[in-house]
C-alpha cells in the first residue's frame, strides 16, 4: 500500500484501513477530521503520478472492500456498484448482460471504478464513448468531514442546480472519497472489427487518421499509434508477444532492412477498431478505408484481425508497452495533451536530449485519435536526477507553450502538482485552492496532491476554518 | 503440378462466449462471431509453408456448407492459399459425409497432401481426417506436431503428439495428415494479400456433381449446457472430511 506500481513513490504509513461500507467510510472521515488526520484514498494503484500512495505517513483508505455491484438495469444499460469494484469485473459482469463499460484502459484487470472516476480516466474508447463526465450518471461521496453525499441518479438528465457529482471526477481524491457510481454503459457491439497497419511516417499516421474520421465515421471506436522503439519493447520484454507484421519468411529480411530508423522515423503502427451493430456494413466501410489508406501510400503494410484471438494479440502489443517499460527499469512517464501535427516532434527532440546517456531510450506512443501523447523514457539504470533534469522542465515548457496540457488522462497526483501552472493560469489555480479549503478546511485528504503548495502560487484567500 | 489440399471449417470463434437455445435443439449462433477452426488455420499454415520450401507447387483451400462458408475461404485466401472450392450445401453435414466429399474432391484434384486440422471446436469429433484416409485408402498420420516431405522419395516423415509422447512415423504419398496445435503459428493475413483474395477464384460444386449422398444418418436429440459447477468448501479437519466423504459424497 505504500508503493505505487512503478516503484517510483514511497511513503512510510503504519496504518492501512479497508471500510466495507459508505457508513464506515463516514464514520473514518469524520474521525480523521476532528483529529486532523491526513489519509490517502487508493483504489487499484495503478496511478501513474503518485497520488495513490502516501508522501508521508498518511492513513491508506484502501477501497478494495467496496467491491459490490449494486444493480443493473438491462434496458437503461445504467450500472450501479460500490466504488472498490475492479474494472474488469464489472466489463464482464455487463458483457454477460449484452452491455459494454464506456471505457478501458490497460490497467482494467486492478483499477477501481472509484479510481477511475477520480482521475477521470480516459483510455482506449474515449474516442467512441465520451469521458467520465459525461458518462457518469451519478456519485456517493463522503466529505471529508464524513458528509454522506448521495447524489446517486440513474438519471440521463437531470438539470437540478449546480452538477456537484463533476467535483469528484478528476479531483484525485482531493475534495472527497467516492463510495459508489451509477454509469452508463452501452450495447455491446455485435461487430469489432480491428486493424493493424504499417505507416512510413507520421504524416503518414495523420493522413491514415483523417481517413478513418472521414470513411469510418460513427462507427470507428479507437485509433491508437506507436512508434518503432515502443514496437521494439513490447517484443523484447514481453513474453509471448511478436509483431503482427513481422513476417517469418523470405520477405523478412527485406522488411528489416526497409524499417527500423527509416529516414522519417518510420515505421510506424496505428490501431484502428470499429464497433458497430452490422457486421457486412462495418466490414464494408473498413475495406473502403484501406482500399484508400493503401492506394496513396499512407499505409505501407497491415493486417485485419480474422478472429478474437488475434484482435486480443494485436492489442496486447499496444497494451503492453506500459508494463514492458517497467519490466526493462526506471520510466520517466509524460502524457501530454497537443495539436496532432507536433505530436512527434516532441519525441524526436526529447530523443536527441538523451542520446548521450548509455541505454536510455525514448519512446512515443498513444491515443493519436484524441491528440495525446505518451512520451516515456527509459532508463534501466533507474531514476536520475542528471535525467530528470535534461527532460524536466524542458518537456512541460514546450508543451505550454504548443497550449497543451502537461497531463492528457493520467492526472496531477504528486508528481504534476509543482508543475501545474504549466496548464492552467494562477487565477484558475487560486480558485481551485479555494475550492479545496472549503470543502476541506482542515486539509486531510490526500495532501501534497494535485494542487501546488501555498509557496508556488501567489496568495490564496483561506476561509476561517471551524 | 503437386498440390496440397487443405480443408477449413468456419465455426464459432474460440474466444466467442455460447449460448444454448432456449429449446435445447442446438447453439445460438445469431449474431456470434464466427471465425476459421484454429485447427484449420495451423493446417493452411502448414500448407503455405510447404509450398514456401518448394515442396509442393499449389495450395487449394477448400470448404463445405452454405454461402457463408466463403468468408473462411477469403480468408484462407488472404493468408495465401492460390484457389479456393466451396462444395456448397444448406444441408448440416456430418463427419463422414464431409469425408466423403472431401474424397471425391481428392479424386479430381490428385493432390499429394490432404491437410486437414485434427478436429473442429464445435463438433470436437476428431474422425474426418481419418475416415478420408479410410475411404481413399491412402496413409494417415493424425496429430501432426511436425511434417517434413522428402518430395525425391515420394513419403513423409510425421511427428505426432500422443498420450506417450511423440511418435514419428514414415508414410508414401499421398497421404492425409491433421494438425495440432503445436505444429506451427499461422500468419496474419496482410493487407495486400486480402485485397488480393478479392480477385482470387472460388470454384463453386454440389454435392450431387461430386455424387455424394450427404443425408445425415444421425439426429441430435438435444444439446444442453454442463452441469455447474459446485463451489468448494472448506473443511476444518480430517474428521470433517472423512464425514463428508461417507455421508454427501457416499464414496467410502
């Protein structure tokens, strides 16, 4: 518990606490907050900024013990369960039921719904299906000073006074702790069709996307990229994984020779799912789209999965990228936010940053459907602070100033908070603050998260705390 | 000209969940994924690399039933196959029946090779391959985990996968072998070679042109799901188990 998944973050709690109920966690908070107590709410950890461990000693509200689905209404397709439910689980408890959660992430086998909600998560389907603001139909949430909160609706649309259900989704755990959700969740397509292509440059990659906006429509569920290096250590460090385009045979030795540093960076490979409720239109459309993509050169290469097994193949190269890096040592992880056409050039100048240190790669991959960007760096030797600093704050300077976002969909956590003025304007930071000491005057949820500490920013207006 | 004749069954994907119908007469097959017998697919595979090492000149792939059946052949197709034959019947065709095709298709075609996957995953029956070789009086090596073709010889050395072991075998061709599952990992159909198979033929023929009766000679009386499975318990000690054992379970 006192560990994030990368084995970046450590904290030193003794204490870790796993309520079973929304009135337990009530009864925690209130307690925690007469004696001003700091805790540290954590879901899955599977965080990717540290905001789910402790920075200090904080308590662990471990939510696993809130592992209940509530109800599912197979007509409205709204589910509802406690907050500690693992995202795969409840996939499979609505797939049964024809329905499919409205999104996923790599991590869905250990993150938590709550989790989830509270870092707004966005993942592979966010393209299709929206983000959690808006897929989120209600929340019961405790207030740190142990208010139950039930504003949990299954209602579509419900225009009563301000939305406060959005506070606690992308607030990290900062201004409450999310103890169930209603979401909505949608039909399961009767038909998925996935494909893996082969592009020569990323002009090339934007020109395969624009495609599949244009021929593939409403029914185009995820585009994803990834570059050479990040093929490379999906293949080395993952066991049992290949690349889907890479031909035993006697066309592999051209192949080779063709990819690998083509002079534009090249090759590059693109995701590109749809979902669909007729099997014939969709694969009809999707053969106007490569019939297209393929006559003017954008995609050199590909394949279409033929059954589910190769579908989950594919996908376990774009997966697994994440937990490859891991297995080779230390990530330096930044997930930004910026107009498509810059994506890459990030990536190629942050590569010349590190060429120098021995075995440090970066690698670029992502949701080029919505503009984000994940940037990695690798360094088997582990963290640096000669590293951190060629990439910090060159990373987060450059991307302000393309007006990106330093964090797309993995949110602040610890390791973002200093840098939050990169995103959002001091008059916008200040309100935050407010906000936070309203709803939290005594400051004991999740402290040292999200928000910069009162020395980053200019003055901040506190209310009288009581 | 040698080719090989390789036999694909389209048939529930894998990975696919299956429902019964409510009337137990059989599987709900609407609106499920439907994909090439992962058996089949190794068996294309095999023949495609064949083919690779010169050992044979054409790869036919060929499949029996209703229209549908013409994706799985695109498919074989696209992995690299050079023509297809659908024998095309709306008829539920049994093993033997389609081993009685398949034999009047070797026949005409005078391949070196039948390649056929060991078994399909819906009807698990594992007897087409070997009911072929029955009726063509030809060689069967069943379970192939390895094949190597000696074309100056005219014979095959096969490894096969049983209980034991691994047993290799010597036979004259033509032959008919099955594959398993360790024999090879078939290849991704590329983008190029399925724009290809488009334009690739697929001879169509009847049952009645190959003169085969393939009326069924059994009657399913009715499918239904395994019986669930109980949950476990926990016992606390021998005494409890030795209880349970003689009074809920009755076996001592």
């Amino acid at each position: 518990m006192n560990k994030d998944w990368m084995g970046k973050y450590s904290g030193s709690s003794s204490l870790g606490l796993r309520p079973s109920s929304t009135e337990q966690v009530s009864q925690i908070l209130a307690y925690c907050s007469l004696r001003r107590l700091a805790l540290v709410p954590q879901g899955g950890n599977t965080g990717l900024v540290g905001g789910s461990v402790p920075v200090f000693d904080e308590v662990v509200l471990n939510m696993s013990a809130m592992n209940k689905i509530l109800s599912f209404d197979e007509v409205s397709g709204v589910l509802v369960c406690q907050a500690g439910c693992i995202l795969q689980t409840l996939e499979e408890h609505v797939s049964q039921r024809g329905y499919i959660m409205p999104l996923d992430l790599g991590a869905k086998g250990s993150c938590h719904i709550g989790g989830n909600l509270s870092t707004n998560a966005g993942g592979l389907r966010l393209l299709r299906y929206g983000s959690l603001h808006g897929s989120v139909l209600g929340v019961e949430a405790v207030l740190p000073d142990g208010t139950v909160l039930d504003l949990l609706r299954q209602l579509r649309k419900d225009n009563t006074g301000y939305d406060l259900k959005q506070l606690f989704i992308g607030s990290e755990g900062t201004l409450g702790v999310i103890t169930a959700v209603a979401i909505q969740c949608a039909p399961k397509p009767a038909s998925v069709q996935l494909a893996f292509l082969s592009c020569p440059s990323f002009a090339a990659v934007q020109q395969v996307l624009r495609h599949a906006k244009q021929s593939l429509g409403e029914i185009l569920s995820a585009v994803e990229f990834l570059d050479q290096e990040s093929m490379a250590m999906a293949t080395q460090y993952l066991p049992g994984v290949s690349n889907p385009l890479a031909q035993a045979g006697p066309d592999a030795a051209q192949q080779q020779q063709q990819g690998g540093g083509g002079e534009q960076g090249g090759p590059f490979y693109m995701v590109v799912e749809t979902q669909g409720s007729h099997a014939g239109h969709d694969k009809e459309k999707l053969e106007g789209f490569l019939e297209a993509v393929m006559a003017d050169g954008s995609v050199a290469d590909g394949t279409l999965a033929e059954s589910q097994a190769q579908a989950a193949a594919i996908w376990r190269v774009r997966e697994g990228i994440t937990e490859s890096l891991v297995r080779r040592g230390a990530v330096y992880k930044y997930d930004l936010s910026m107009p498509t056409h810059k994506m890459y050039e990030l990536v190629q100048l942050v590569r010349q940053q590190v060429a120098h240190l021995p075995g440090v790669k970066a690698v670029g991959y992502g949701h080029v459907g919505d503009g984000n960007l994940h940037l990695n760096v690798s360094s088997p030797s582990g963290y640096s602070d000669e590293l951190e600093q060629l990439l910090e704050p060159f990373v987060y300077e450059w991307t302000a100033q393309q007006s990106g976002s330093i964090s797309a969909e993995h949110g602040i956590g610890l390791m973002k908070a200093p840098v939050l003025g990169y995103s959002k304007s001091s008059e916008a930071v200040n309100l935050m603050q407010r906000l936070k000491v309203l709803m939290d005057p005594h400051q004991i949820l999740n402290p040292y998260k999200v928000l910069p500490g009162v020395e980053h920013m200019g003055r901040v207006e506190m209310y009288d705390d009581r | 000209m040698s080719k090989v004749l390789v036999a694909v069954k389209r048939v529930i994907d894998y990975n696919a969940r299956v429902r019964i119908k409510p009337d137990k007469s059989g599987v709900d097959l609407t609106n499920v994924k439907m994909s090439m017998n992962p058996f089949c697919e190794i068996a294309v595979e095999e023949a495609l690399r064949l083919r690779e090492s010169k050992a044979v000149d054409e790869v036919v792939a060929v499949s029996l039933g209703p229209q549908q059946v013409q994706e799985t052949l695109r498919t074989a197709l696209a992995m690299g196959a050079d023509r297809a034959i659908h024998v095309s019947t709306e008829q539920q065709l049994e093993p033997l029946a389609v081993a009685k095709l398949l034999a009047a298709l070797a026949r005409r075609e005078q391949p070196l090779l039948c390649l056929l996957g060991k078994q399909a995953i819906d009807g698990d029956n594992n007897q087409t391959g070997q009911m072929l070789a029955g009726l063509l009086s030809w060689p069967q090596a069943t379970f192939a985990s390895k094949v190597e073709l000696d074309k100056a010889a005219g014979s095959a050395k096969v490894t096969r996968e049983v209980d034991g072991g691994l047993e290799t075998l010597s036979c004259q061709l033509p032959a008919v072998i099955t594959t398993d599952l360790r024999l090879n990992e078939p290849r991704y159909a590329t983008l190029p070679n399925i724009m290809k198979a488009k334009k690739k033929s697929i001879a169509k023929l009847t049952p009645q042109e190959l003169g085969v009766d393939v009326t069924q000679q059994l009657v399913t009386l009715q499918v239904e799901e395994p019986a669930q499975r109980k949950g476990g318990v926990v016992l606390g000690s021998v005494a409890q188990l030795v209880e349970k054992l003689h009074k809920e379970a009755k076996v001592i």
